[in-house]
C-alpha cells in the first residue's frame, strides 16, 4: 500500500495541488475551478483570476437604527 503524495500551493487566494503527480486543480474550499496537465498552466489560470478572499459568515449591511 502506497501513501499518496500531495503537492500544494497558493496562487491569489486559490489552492493549486495535485495529487500522484495527477492533474493540477485549482480550487477554492468547495469549488474546483479548473484541472490542467501541468503546474505552469494551473498557476496561469489562479492567477488570472480575481483575487479570492473566503467569505464571512457576517452580513455587510448595518442592523442598527438611525438614532
């Protein structure tokens, strides 16, 4: 029984890994964007994107009254 090997990286914001030497996936926490057959490409891709910051569980609208 072998170990699998994970190789991963950050790129703006998006994980870039692969696994078994398999395809390269760029990923949020729940997302898989994209699956590429190297590292140069799967890095192109992430940062081509927008930058991506993991969402707040906090509304951005105000609940207090105007008094």
């Amino acid at each position: 029984m072998s170990v699998p090997m994970l190789t991963k990286m950050h790129m703006n914001g998006y994980d870039v890994l692969s696994v078994n030497s398999g395809p390269w996936r760029v990923c949020t926490k729940g997302d898989r964007l994209g699956s590429f057959g190297s590292r140069e490409e799967a890095l192109a891709y992430a940062a081509a994107l927008p930058a991506y910051r993991a969402r707040s569980g906090r509304s951005s609208r105000s609940h207090k009254s105007d008094k």
